[in-house]
C-alpha cells in the first residue's frame, strides 16, 4: 500500500467531509419523511454499499469467527450508531443542520474523555486544550 492509502489522517479528513456532506443530504432528505425511516432508508443504502465493497474486494467473512469479546462490542457499537443516527435524524428534522452538526460532534469531547477513563489513554495539555475548545465551539455554535 502506498503512504497516502495508510495514513489515519488522510481518512480521518475524508471521514469528515463526508459526514458534512451527510448533514446537508440528511437536512434536504429528512424534509416531509419521518425521521426513523429516514434512518431506516438511509442505513439500507450504508448496507447495501459496504456489502458490495466486502464482497468486491473478497473481504467478506463470517460472523462466527468473530471472537465473542469481539462479537459482543461490535453489537454493541451497531446499537450505538442506530441509535446516534435515530437522535441525529431527529434532531436534523426540527433543527438547523448549522446547529445540530456541532453539538453532534461533541462526540469528539466525550471520545475524549471516554477514552482517557475507560481505555486509559493519555492526552497531552494541549490536547485537552483542543477538547476544551471544541466543546466551547460547539456551544457556541449551538446558540448562535
């Protein structure tokens, strides 16, 4: 592989991008549908696309050689993203897309945080100086 196609960064921005592009889609979309089947739709699409990429680049595999410590936290990670996505539709229906994305990425923070005190990571003063920040963006944002 080559250096661009490894590096966290480069995915990280992409990543980024493309859940800015999701809140607008999500904003244009969610307009006179209800928000859980939006989600729902929407989910089926993520799916169908992420099956074809598995099955296309031979990646398919079966659940059953998961690991169960494994099998157990991507369940729960797949209830958690259900559930951030329902909250999020529902917010992105009665709320400014300019709005909701920023509080919604106070996820950032509480990552953070979380994995500080449950994977005991370690973040330098100025990383919490970042945190700090985004959270204050966030807020800020949110009001504004």
């Amino acid at each position: 592989m080559t250096q661009w196609t490894t590096s966290w960064q480069l995915w990280a921005l992409l990543a980024a991008a493309f859940a800015a592009m999701t809140a607008i889609f999500a904003k244009i979309g969610v307009q006179g549908v209800n928000s859980d089947f939006a989600t729902f739709f929407r989910t089926i699409v993520v799916a169908l696309v992420l099956g074809t990429i598995l099955i296309a680049t031979r990646q398919m595999q079966s659940p059953l050689g998961l690991g169960s410590k494994s099998l157990i936290f991507l369940v729960l990670s797949g209830l958690a993203t259900g559930a951030s996505w329902v909250c999020y539709f529902r917010a992105l229906s009665i709320g400014q897309a300019s709005q909701v994305a920023p509080v919604d990425k106070l996820s950032v923070v509480l990552v953070a945080i979380f994995g500080v005190v449950f994977l005991g990571e370690r973040l330098s003063g100025l990383s919490w100086l970042g945190v700090g920040m985004i959270a204050s963006g966030a807020v800020i944002m949110a009001l504004g």
